[in-house]
C-alpha cells in the first residue's frame, strides 16, 4: 500500500494533478494506493509538548492527523508532494512532518539519542516539488525539507521529482514529459515496496 500525499491550498492544482500520476504509475505496477489532500484536514501544528515522548502517539490533539497515523503505519510506500512556498514545503507539509515527531523514541542521555518507530520497515517514498521558477536552486530548501525528515523516520527516498517553470493551476496537464515521469516514479516505488 502507498500513501499519496500532497501538500497545496489549490485543489485541481500542479501538485495534486502529480501525485495522481505518481498513483496511476503504482496502480499500473499492481500497487494499491490512498490518495490524500492536505488541505482536506484540519490540523494542528506540533507545540513541542513532549507529551508523545511516553504516550507513543500524539495525545495533544484529535484531528486530521489523528485520521492520517494509521494510514502513515500501514502504507510501505509514501508519496509527498509540495509546490514550492518562499523557497519551501507548504505550511501543510511542514506541520504534517512536525507532527510525525510522534514516532520517535527518546533516550535520557545528553545529547539525547533518538530512533523512529517507523525504521527497519523497509519504507520507501518519492519526493517531488512544483516551482514557478527556472533554476532548481530558487526551489531553495523544500526538497531537502521533505528528504531530509522522511530519511530520519526511516524512509528511503527512491525518486526526487523536481519541477521547474510551471504555475499556473494545473497547467502540468499540459507537460506530458513531467506526468510521465511521475508514472515512471510511482513504478519505480511500487517496485521497491515489493523487492
């Protein structure tokens, strides 16, 4: 099972029109797959409670998220998906990965030693970002903002998915080479899931 994420206020837009070519690849590969639009969920960002420290789950709130943990622990796959916001991932996705804080453990030493629960599973997921911009590095940090905290919980990341000089709502439709190299992706995760 994969679960598709993505992460902008625009619905029908470049990123949703994405993560559905991704699916479509996986589907394509014999891989099941949950589709979900953050912008869909009220959600609450982390407040550094630490009160999953000891609970192993995210006892501060009942909300979106609350819905989104048991797809996050079941899913072998994990597809994220942000347009580019002021050379980062979309509030949604930060506050999703924040929030995803929940599955680390803890030790009492100083500096503090940590592990996620959601390691050693053989995870794996595909990153991709939508940018109006023409250089990959005016995309600034949301590649990295998406790689670097999925490594750490655990995921292998298969594919990145970088998209430059597309804007306007949902013009990806148009740029057949991009949604074919994001079936390509979601074949290519849906592969490694199964390895």
């Amino acid at each position: 099972m994969i679960l598709g994420i993505e992460g902008s206020p625009r619905n029908k837009g470049n990123s949703h029109k994405m993560l559905t070519a991704v699916l479509a690849g996986a589907q394509e590969a014999g891989t099941m797959s949950h589709e979900v639009h953050l912008r869909d969920y009220k959600y609450e960002p982390c407040v550094g409670c630490e009160r999953c420290r000891k609970a192993k789950a995210c006892t501060q709130f009942k909300d979106g998220m609350t819905l989104l943990y048991p797809h996050i622990e079941q899913a072998q796959g994990l597809v994220l998906i942000s347009p580019v916001h002021n050379y980062n991932v979309t509030a949604w996705v930060k506050a999703f990965l924040d929030r995803m804080y929940c599955y680390y453990d803890f030790t009492d030493t100083r500096p503090r030693g940590w592990a996620s629960r959601l390691a050693g599973q053989g995870k794996k997921a595909v990153i991709g970002a939508i940018a109006e911009q023409a250089e990959k590095k005016d995309m600034g940090f949301t590649l990295d903002a998406m790689r670097l905290p999925l490594e750490a919980f655990g995921y292998e990341v298969v594919t990145e998915l970088p998209v430059l000089r597309l804007f306007d709502r949902g013009i990806i439709a148009q740029h057949e080479e991009h949604l074919e190299r994001a079936r390509y992706a979601g074949r290519d995760l849906a592969a490694a899931i199964s390895a």
